[in-house]
C-alpha cells in the first residue's frame, strides 16, 4: 500500500498516469478495495429475477472482486441484492437460480427470509446472544434503471445522481421498453491492462485514426466532450441526418444532428446510446494483462440497428482490441515514462486518471 499518484488538475500542464500504475501488480491489487469496492456495478436486468420468490447467484467480477452475490425478488415484487454467504461458516448460500419460498443454506440448515433476515438455525438453543444483527445476510444498495439493475458493494458515491444526469440527455427514450437481444450480446478479451482499455474509450481523438468506418460518420470537428463527478460524456454529431436521435424540443442538443451518446461512469462501465438503443460496456479486470469486455445489447427499435454510429460495433471493437493491445506493449518499454493530454481531444481521459489518483491516494 502507500502508492501516491498526482495528476495536475488544469489539463494544460498534467501528465497521465505513470507507465508504472499499469506495471505495478500492487497497485493493481489495491485497486479492488480503493476502487472496485467502493463502486457501483452491473449485476444483470430485471428478468434475471422475473417472478416473486425469484433468486439469482452470480459472482461478481470473477477473477478479480470474486463476490458471490444474490440478487432476489421477494414475495412483494421488491428486488434486492445480498451477500450469497451464510452468516454461519461461510457456505455459498444459493447454487442455481429458481424459484424458492426461504433462503437455507445446505451445509447446516441456517434459514433466511427472501429479505435476507434471519429465520431460523438448528441446535442453535443454548447460543447466548443470538441471532444478532450479524447474522442476517449483508444487503447491498440496489438501483434499478429501466430494466437494468446496479449494486454498490461499497459505495462512495450515489449512483442516483450519475442516474439522473444521464436523464438530462437521453430521459427521453422510453427506457422501461429496452431489451437484452442476447444475439448481438458478447465477450471480448484483451491483452491489456483494464484502464488503458477505458483510456482508449474515453478520447474520440483517436477515431479519424484508428476508426475509418465510424469517422465517415462522425463528424470528428464537433465531437464533444463533458465531464461530471463521476461519469462523463462524449457526444458523436454527424453531417449525415439520417440515423439521428429524434430529440424534442426541450432537448439541450434540439436542433443538432446527433448520432450517439457515450456516457463512462467510473470506473468501468460504458453507456453507448444510438437511436436504436443501448450497447452497454462493461470493462472486468482478470490481470493486470488481461481484460474480459461484455458488450450488451438493450434494444428500442431493431429496425435501426446496423446504421449510422451503432452500426458493426464489432468491428469498433476489433480496432480498439489492436490499438490497445499495441499500447499495452508500449507502456512495457524501459523507456516510456507518462504522456500528456491533448486539452482539446482528451478532457474525458484527464478525468479518469484524476479520479484514479484520487480514489488510490485517499
């Protein structure tokens, strides 16, 4: 423990982050409880746990936070997230999704609500000063956007706020409508550390060099990017007008041909709106060389798919798998210290590397 990161808060003078923060395995460890703990996270959609008495075991970031989770639907349609850890020995507490009427664990018989508290534990008579509060399964803050659910295993920030703004720019698709198409949906790894995966997303700068495809679409002179406390956001514009999003009057971008959103909420997930949905990114660390990227779709209108900037996202990706992979190498070298930052093309990489400081220096 003990690393200590600056990066100068006026983009004009800073250096990124050292080639050394992606070297450093103890730094990458400190990662998980300086930042991945205290993070918010993708668990899944709704249908995961589509009826009452619905449960669903899933690891989170396996490989990496390795947390067994669970997220269930109680009697009263509420979802909810816990540990998926008996409060006894340990045991893993739910195997396989299903329906069930009581949570118990099979290694003694240690029974839970579908609330997660305490019921029952046999031979347990002569304990004194039991159950405690302890003993019922820790809960997790849960939020639910649209169909899609998020937990904080220990949360710094509130997600409702990176929520609402995200609402400020696209509150006007009918969310509640998007669903997962599990055929456009899936898994990508890269030879690289996680982070320069998420450097690499977080600047269009690089989009007339390595995108020839997506940069017929964009019109590069007007991409645009803002930042906010914890996520920030890249807005594509295009010349050609016909695979646009539809915006209303009251819409701060009414009047402009917009092509897509990106929004980056830290420290590894991405929000890709185009006009036929939602590619939602989420960046997993399994090394510090290697990165699993779940690509997954929500779509609102199929017909639009294919089009415009939404179209052939694969091949996106397969470019910046390249670049990435290239960069990976390079920041290897003896000899490559830290960059600086273009102050026009790479606010939203500044950003990042601010954050990571901070959130590794605290």
């Amino acid at each position: 423990m003990g690393n200590k990161f600056y990066i100068d808060s006026d983009i004009k003078k800073a250096e990124t982050l050292p080639a050394s923060f992606y070297k450093d395995e103890q730094v990458f460890k400190e990662l998980k409880e300086k930042i991945f703990l205290k993070s918010w996270h993708y668990i899944g959609d709704e249908n995961l746990v589509a009826l009452p008495q619905s449960v669903y075991p899933l690891v989170l970031l396996d490989n990496y936070l390795t947390e067994p989770i669970l997220i269930v639907r109680n009697e009263d349609d509420k979802i909810n997230c816990f540990t998926n850890v008996c409060t006894h020995r340990g045991n893993l507490v739910a195997l396989q999704p299903g329906k069930v009427k009581k949570l118990t664990c099979m290694y003694h018989g240690r029974r839970f609500s579908l609330n997660g508290e305490f019921e029952y534990m046999p031979e347990f008579e002569e304990a004194e000063n039991f159950p405690r509060a302890c003993d019922h399964l820790h809960q997790f803050p849960l939020e639910k956007w649209g169909p899609l659910l998020f937990a904080g295993l220990n949360p710094e920030f509130q997600f409702s706020k990176v929520i609402n703004k995200m609402k400020e720019r696209i509150g006007f698709l009918p969310f509640e409508e998007f669903y997962l198409d599990s055929s456009s949906s899936k898994d990508f790894l890269v030879h690289a550390h996680w982070a320069l995966y998420c450097d690499n997303y977080l600047e269009g700068f690089h989009v007339p060099f390595v995108h020839e495809g997506l940069n017929k679409v964009l019109d590069y002179g007007s991409y645009k990017t803002e930042t906010y406390e914890h996520c920030n956001l890249q807005i594509g514009y295009t010349d050609d007008a016909t695979e646009v999003f539809d915006l209303p009057e009251s819409h701060p971008d009414y009047g402009k041909n917009v092509a897509a959103y990106y929004y980056w909420v830290f420290p590894n997930m991405m929000f890709n709106f185009y006009p036929w949905g939602l590619s939602l990114n989420i960046v997993k660390p399994l090394d510090i060389n290697r990165t699993k990227v779940s690509f997954l779709s929500y779509v609102w209108d199929p017909k639009k798919m294919n089009k415009g900037a939404g179209n052939d996202l694969e091949k996106v990706e397969r470019e910046d798998e390249f670049i990435v992979e290239n960069v990976q190498k390079g920041v290897n070298s003896s000899f490559y210290k830290a960059g600086r930052f273009s102050p026009k093309r790479e606010k939203g990489v500044h950003h990042f590397h601010r954050l990571i400081a901070s959130y590794l220096n605290n």
